[in-house]
C-alpha cells in the first residue's frame, strides 16, 4: 500500500474529543493502532502594554504565537477503543496528530474532531 493511502485509510480510523483535561483518542477501525505519540498545536495570546519594552517591532495589542508540544505515549489502541491523554487546559487548540507505527515506518496522520452532540 502506497504511504498516501496508509495516511488517508489511518485518518478515517481515527478521531479525537476533549473530556475534562484530557484528549481522548479514539479507533474507529477493526484494526490496533500504534500511537508512538500525540503532537498538538495550539495558539496563546500575549497582550503587550503600551510600557511594554521589546527589541521586537511589534504593534501593540494582542500577539498570537504557535505552540507545538508532543507527548510520547507507545501505546496501541485496540478496536473500537480509546485512549485518554491528560494536557490540561484545553484553550485554542487547532490540529491534533498522531504519530503512527505503521510497517515499520511513522506517519504523522491528522486526527479529525468527533461531533459534538
């Protein structure tokens, strides 16, 4: 199977949701997937003060920066089964991804969002 299709057909089995602190991922495939680990990005906002005293030329008001943080995690998730991933506040989260363990190689495969009912 060509690496496109490992990451389109690994997308589809997997998805995410929030439960208090945590991401839970979950398997919606008939298969186990090894999680090598989770990466997700998200957004903070700093709010810069007209005192304020940068050497960065940045107009003042609010600054968004990028984060990035993965957690190692080497579990596999069974079937039909989750995984809860503790992260705390969970505030301007933009993309979660997995990294996988697939034929001996990694994908970082981008995890869609459940429904929220």
């Amino acid at each position: 199977m060509a690496d496109e299709s490992i990451i389109r057909s690994l997308e589809h089995c997997l998805s995410y949701s929030f439960q208090d602190s945590s991401v839970v991922l979950r398997n919606n495939c008939d298969k186990p997937i090894d999680i090598k680990a989770i990466e997700i990005e998200y957004y903070i906002y700093i709010r810069r003060a007209s005192l304020a005293q940068s050497s960065e030329n940045i107009e003042l008001g609010h600054l968004r920066r990028k984060v990035v943080e993965r957690i190692s995690i080497e579990q596999s998730i069974a079937p039909s089964s989750a995984l809860s991933v503790h992260f705390g506040v969970l505030k301007n989260i933009e993309n979660v991804f997995a990294i996988i363990e697939y034929g001996n190689k990694e994908y970082k495969i981008k995890v869609g969002q459940e429904k929220q009912n």
